[in-house]
C-alpha cells in the first residue's frame, strides 16, 4: 500500500513540475487556490531568471493578510497551492499598504503594516525559506504604521518606505536583514507628508516623491522630490514638481525610473481646466525638474466635456520617453469607455497630440488598464479587461501590441471567459520576451494568470535575441551662436564619438519635428534657426540597430538651446535678467548670479532700452 501510494504522490509531483504557461485562453493558467473575496494583486519579477512572484491579500483568521506564490519562467508554481500565508502577524479588516520587491539575489521582500501599528519587512528566497524569520524585520523604529512601499536595491537589499498620516520614514533594509539609519520626512509648516513612491538612482540612491496636503477629504496638494543615500542622508534637495492643485486626497501619484538615474512623476486631477486630466513631470539623476512649469504636461488638451485618467504608464528602454495608457471617459454620465495610448519625453513634448485611441467599447467600462513596453525598446502591449455590459461585472483579458511609433500589431484575446475578474494592480513587465498579467476570479475563487509576448503569442515563449551593442554619443553639448555676417542665430551642438564608428548620425529636433540625418565623419553640427526655443536630441545609427539618445554632463538626454537672433554678448547693460541658462542649454530656475556654481552661464535679459540682449558670464571660486 505503502509503493502504490508514493507511486501516485510521485506522478502527481512530476504532473505538477510539468505543468506550465498554457496557450488556451478558454481556461489560463492556475497561479494559487485563494478565496473568492481576494485581492490586492501584486507581482515582481526576477529579471535575470524571468521567475515572477505574485503577493495577493484575502480574509484569514489574522485578518486581511497577504500571501505570496512564486512562478518560473514556464509558468510553473513553486510553493503550495494556496502560497506562503504571513501567519504571524495580526492584520486590519481593511487594507493598510503591502508592496513586494523582487531582491537581485534572487529573492523576495513583502513590506506592509500590521495591526499592531508598525511596519515590517519579510523576506523569502526562491526556495520558500523565511531568510528574515517569519516576523520579519521591523521597520522606522517603531514609526510608519501605514501604506507601505519597498523596491528592491542593487545589492540584495530594498529600499522601504513608511507613513503614518503625517511624515514619511525612509529607511535602507540590508540584503543580510540589517538596518541602515531612518531618514524623516515632513514638512515644518504644518502641512502632511504623505502617499510617497520610490525610485532608484544611480549608485544605489533613492528618490522619494511625496505630496504635501492640507486635512480634508478635498484639499490642496503638492508633489516634492529628494534623493537619500543607503545611510540616510539626503543628497539632493527638496524640490517641487507639482504646485497645489486643489482635488480629492485620494487621487494619489505614481512614479517609475526613466532608466537613467532620474524618474516620471503622473497624477491625474481636475485642478486645472475644471475637468480630470492625466499630468507628467520629470526629473533627472540630480533630482530637478526638466520639464518648464510646476504644473505638469497633460496627455490631451483641456477638455470639460471628458475626464482623461486611470492611467498606467511604462518607459522605453531606449528613447526613455514616458508611454501613458489611460481611459477617456464623458464628464456628464461617465458612461463611455475609450482606451487611449500617448508619448511624452523627459522635457515634456508630447509626441502623439491627442493621444491614439486603442479601443472604443462604447458604454462597456474597460478597466485594470495596464502598457508595457518590450524590453528592447521595439513597441509595447496594452493590456486591459473589457466588460460586455454597462453595469455588469463581467470582463474578459484583452491585450494589444504596438509598435515604438503607435501603430497597431496585434491583437490578442488573453482569457475569453466572461466572468467577474479583480485585476492586478500591475504586470510583471516584458522580461526574456514575456509579460504576465494575474486577475482573481470573483466569482469561485482562484489565482490565474497569463503569458505573452512580444508577437502575442501566449504558452511557450521564446526569448528574443539581444541586439547587437549599439553604442550611443557621449558628452552631448550645445550653445547658442550668433553670426555676425548673416546677422542670425543658431544652435551650435557637439558630441563625443562612440567607440564603433556608426553609420551616421540622427540629429532630432522636437519642435519642428525633423531628423537630420549627419556624417558619421563629424561630431558637431551648426543649426541656423528662427527665433525660439529648440530641443535636441541625438543617436548613432549602425546597420541593426539605432542607440540611445546621447546624454549630457548633468545626466539628460536632450539639449535645449534658445536661438534670438541677437548678438551672444554685448556691451550694453543688463538691467534685468529674465533667465538663466547652461552651455547645454538646460535653463535654471529661479537663480541670481549670486547663487551659480562655479562655471560658464548665459545670462539673457533686458538692457536700458528694453532691448532682449544675452551676456557670456564666467562664474570662479
């Protein structure tokens, strides 16, 4: 009895290890057993291996408690079939904040606040083993009992980040479990701190953006940004991104890293034009803005008659420019369901107008929207559920991909029954040629899942083929020349060639929207303009592939120049200045000659007679 019955146990085990990513979109993949009232879906990718671990929340003895499932790369579950449940704690009957965070050493660390009014950290390994314990670690000395974030570090550690309805409590985890200092943030004008993200910098430093806001359900808001090293020191300065805008709290912002160091900032709100738009800020590795304004730059124009919001945003690894899917909808009724897809870069052009519509399901909600971009910078999928009636609960799983410019590919349905679905609150994003998405049937219960890829293939993925290194210019510089003989003005720009000679270069223009295409044998280029200002960026082209933009000293990817057709210095007397510029073009805000740092600047302002004039100024110790 005792042979037939490991027999069965050992058929069993190897049904299940085969068990993988399935191509039928009628029935999808079984991530973990849950209960019907589940929810709260995150999930985190390895991607080095392309394991991906999904967090869920559910009502257990301790509460509304999370649990956690890990899944190769195949689609095979690793733990038991209802997941690691945190057993030692007491949860709230309403949910606090949880966050996961794939660590580079292969890892997990879920971070969330209990019901006794602190937070912790949990970490597990790839093989299900408590690396922390099962308390896990407590976090902010005992502060920061709410809404709680992790990302992961560079060296196995996270970065975790706490709140307690008036300050926020940042603080470096070890990948051992030690503790690096706290660091506190608050605002000492009486104003609350709260609903903060994290983004990873270079070196392993953090930015935090945060939202200052006044009591009230309504009420005025603010976006910061700071940067903090591992020890807790604060590297960059606080820095507004957003000016108050007066909304409901509960619209909060997201942030994601640009890939170069700095981040995107997006809140959608009806401060401005009276009606719901989606608005995007940026910063770079510094932490200063570089889009012009604190009010940000809308993916559609003002539009009372619709709201443009729900939106989910990714970034191209290549161009690092912002891809926003968002949901358009009537101001009056609310009762249309548009799904549309937009283009931003870190300066803040807006690349596709309007936007591009993806589906028009007429009064059938579209919700759980979700765009991710293929790894290697070719396009991206949108993924959303669509319901098939105007008050019901019922959707399907539908995903389409596009290219890098917005025109169509494919279009897939992802799972095809008609049932009520509670979507994750995000994908794993597009690693060895796959996307996941994860929902929870309402209904029965039960953790599903889907692949895709980049083709819209579901099942078995093959990995694509990393391009060949395609190396981008470096030191990109400009400055503003005036040419006395043709009395106008012009951008000068210049660059560092890369180590393989390309075949050309591409010299784009935002404002008027050209490439100019220059001599591989060259590494400058004299631009004669009108008047106004102009955003450059630059590429190298080879045979297979086209690079990244170049970056310049102070970490962005695009010069701005500002062409007058006036003399670049002069002798008439500057009586007032009206802005401050680098030799790269990148304009400061709010600074006197007085507060430069130790270099060259141009200085631009009127003279006695009203005349706009610029002046070369040498800034020395």
């Amino acid at each position: 009895m005792k042979r037939t019955l490991l027999i069965i146990l050992g058929v069993f085990t190897f049904i299940t290890l085969k068990a993988q990513w399935i191509d039928d979109n009628t029935s999808n993949t079984l991530i973990a057993t849950t209960s019907s009232d589940a929810g709260e879906i995150y999930l985190a990718t390895n991607p080095v291996t392309g394991d991906t671990y999904a967090q869920w929340c559910q009502f257990h003895s301790n509460g509304w408690s999370p649990a956690l499932q890990r899944i190769t790369f195949d689609g095979v579950p690793q733990w038991r079939p209802e997941g690691i449940q945190f057993e030692t704690h007491s949860f709230s009957s309403m949910s606090e904040g949880v966050a996961i965070a794939a660590t580079t050493d292969g890892g997990v660390v879920s971070c969330f606040a209990a019901y006794d009014d602190h937070t912790y950290a949990v970490k597990i390994d790839a093989d299900g083993n408590f690396v922390w314990g099962e308390q896990g670690i407590q976090l902010f000395d005992g502060a920061g009992f709410s809404r709680a974030e992790v990302i992961a570090g560079n060296d196995g550690g996270v970065w975790t980040l706490g709140y307690d309805y008036v300050s926020l409590y940042l603080q470096y985890v070890n990948a051992d479990g030690t503790l690096n200092p706290v660091a506190y943030i608050y605002d000492n004008t009486g104003l609350k701190c709260a609903f903060g993200q994290l983004t990873l910098g270079n070196d392993n430093n953090v930015f935090v953006t945060y939202e200052k806001l006044g009591n009230g359900m309504y009420t005025d808001k603010q976006i910061f940004v700071a940067g903090y090293a591992v020890d807790g020191t604060q590297i960059s300065p606080e820095t507004q991104l957003m000016s108050s805008q007066s909304f409901q709290s509960t619209y909060i912002h997201h942030a994601l890293s640009d890939g170069m160091g700095g981040g995107y900032v997006y809140i959608w709100h009806p401060g401005i034009g009276a009606s719901f738009n989606t608005y995007v800020f940026h910063f770079n590795q510094n932490g200063a803005p570089t889009i012009s304004g604190t009010n940000g730059v809308p993916v559609h124009s003002a539009d009372p008659d619709n709201f443009y919001f729900d939106a989910y945003a990714t970034v191209d690894p290549i161009s690092h420019d912002l891809i926003l899917a968002y949901r358009q909808t009537d101001s009056y009724l609310q009762s249309q369901s548009k799904v549309y897809i937009n283009r931003i870069t870190s300066s803040g052009y807006v690349m596709w107008d309007e936007g591009k519509l993806v589906i028009d399901n007429g009064t059938n909600p579209c919700y759980d929207i979700k765009v991710d971009a293929f790894q290697y910078g070719e396009g991206f999928v949108v993924t959303y559920l669509k319901q098939n009636s105007p008050g019901g609960t019922s959707s399907i799983v539908e995903a389409q991909g596009f290219t890098d410019k917005g025109e169509p590919l494919w279009t897939k349905v992802m799972s095809s029954n008609y049932n009520w679905k509670v979507g994750a609150e995000n994908t794993s994003g597009f690693h060895n040629g796959q996307n996941i998405m994860m929902w929870v049937n309402a209904e029965t219960g039960g953790l599903y899942g889907q692949n895709i890829g980049q083709n819209g293939e579901m099942g078995e993925i093959t990995p694509p083929i990393p391009p060949a290194p395609c190396d981008a210019p470096t030191h990109l510089q400009g400055e503003y020349i005036y040419n006395p003989n043709t009395e106008s003005g012009a951008a000068l720009i210049s660059w560092t060639a890369p180590e393989t000679t390309p075949l050309h270069y591409n010299l784009y223009c935002e404002e008027t929207k050209e490439v100019i295409e220059i001599d591989a044998a060259y590494n400058s280029y004299y631009d004669e303009r009108n008047p106004g200002g102009y955003i450059y960026r630059l590429t190298a082209v080879y045979e297979d592939c086209e690079s990244n933009f170049a970056m310049t000293e102070t970490g962005d990817n695009y010069l701005l120049i500002e062409v007058t057709s006036i003399p670049e210095d002069t002798d008439e007397t500057m009586v007032s200045i009206t802005k401050v510029y680098t030799l790269t073009g990148q304009q400061l805000r709010d600074v006197t000659p007085e507060a430069l740092s130790p270099g060259v600047y141009i200085l631009q302002g009127l003279d006695q007679k009203g005349n706009l004039i610029n002046k070369k100024i040498h800034i020395k110790k």
